[in-house]
C-alpha cells in the first residue's frame, strides 16, 4: 500500500505491468475530442490483472472536474448551451459513498458500483467509454456521455440519451463514433441481459480494506505519460 496517500508508480514494462491491492493510482479522462484531461480521480487497485482492473474510489476523495469558465458546474448549464461554453477545470471532493470501478481490458465501458449509506447495494452504472490505455500512474479513458443503470432485481435502462444527442449535434461526437458507442450499448445490454461478468460475480458484498488510506491528489494530475499501453 502506498505511505501517506501518495500515488505509487508503477514501473514501466507495457501492457504485462500490474498494480499490488493497495497500490493508488489515477483514473482519468480525456475532454472530448481533445487531450487535456478534465475528470481526474485517485483510486486505490483492488485487482489487477489480464483479466480485470478493480479500483476503489473512497468517499471524500480529492479530485478534479470540469466546470464552465465562470464557475459554473457543468450540469446546471441548459442542455443547449452545455457543450459550447468556455470550460475549464478546478478541484472538488467526491460526495457520497464511495464507487468501486471495474474495466475488463479492451471493453468500450466500465462497471461501477454504488451503495446507499450503512452499504446498501443501490446500483451498476455502465459507463461507456474508450477502452483504456495504461500509464505508469494509472488508466485513462474518453467517456462516450451514453450509460446504462442496472438495478439490483436486473432491471435496466439508458442513461443521458439526451447528452449523447446533444454531443453528436455539437460536433463531439461524430456518426462513426456515434455508431460504435451504440454497438457497445447494445453489446453491454447483451452482458446484463445474460447477467454475465461482473454482475453474476457478487462485488457487490466487496468491502475495501480498512487500512486503506485515501489517496491525494498529485499536482502533476495533468502530465502526459510517456508511455501507454491498454
């Protein structure tokens, strides 16, 4: 586990490179259709390997997230005007329960889990996104505005059709990747309809480990990896 918070770095050594349960690292994304990173989230590794990359994102975690110019948070804007104002980003804390995260390699999505307080199991969100690329600090990824929720009695529905309207209408996402994300939709859709991995794997009695710290978030939460690999 890392001392006092700190981000560990795993060396370098490609796609064959595994983080330890306890490591901290970043999960980051990309803004839409360009580089700069605007949602930057310290997570701790539950469970790397060729299979499965498990993180946990503790309550009260540093991170960073986009905002408009002005300040004001992203999802206040009306819908019309959300993708074209001026942004940039600043500093928060997440709020609420904590979320573990899963990414199997290569998916165009990730499961989240969610709890109500005192662990009540609330809910998966399928959050569909570029498969990720691996860094020596952590994963990072271009979400896609389009998700699925996934109740506890396997009921499901979309999520932010209306976003991912919008985005395609805002010149963020174009037929070609518009047509792919569907394709992942659907292909996920398939995943919870047959309740394959994850969802049939009970994460949702996990607990993290007590010992665990929460990680800080790195001032060099923006540099560019000198290499990547997914």
């Amino acid at each position: 586990m890392a001392d006092d918070g700190a981000i560990t770095r795993a060396a370098t050594g490609g796609a064959t490179t595994r983080w330890a349960p306890g490591s901290q690292i970043l999960w980051r994304y990309r803004e839409n259709g360009g580089a700069r990173f605007h949602i930057v989230r310290p997570v701790t590794v539950v469970r790397d390997d060729p299979d499965l990359l498990a993180v946990w994102m503790a309550p009260g975690t540093e991170c960073v997230k986009p905002v408009l110019a002005d300040g004001t948070p992203v999802h206040l804007e009306p819908l019309a005007s959300r993708y074209t104002k001026p942004r940039t980003v600043r500093r928060d804390r997440w709020s609420g329960t904590g979320v573990l995260k899963l990414a199997r390699p290569d998916e165009p999505w990730s499961v989240w889990l969610f709890w109500e307080p005192g662990w009540r199991f609330k809910n998966w969100y399928v959050n569909l996104e570029e498969p990720r690329s691996r860094w020596a600090g952590g994963v990072d990824s271009e979400d896609y505005f389009l998700d699925i929720s996934v109740r506890p009695d396997r009921s499901w529905r979309w999520h932010d059709e209306d976003e991912f309207a919008q985005a395609q209408h805002d010149g963020l996402v174009d037929a070609e990747l518009a047509e792919r994300v569907r394709a992942a939709g659907r292909e996920a859709v398939e995943v919870i309809r047959a309740w394959r991995s994850p969802f049939c794997e009970s994460w949702q009695n996990w607990r993290p480990d007590p010992a665990w710290t929460v990680p800080s978030l790195p001032d060099d939460w923006d540099r560019t990896p000198a290499h990547t690999a997914p």
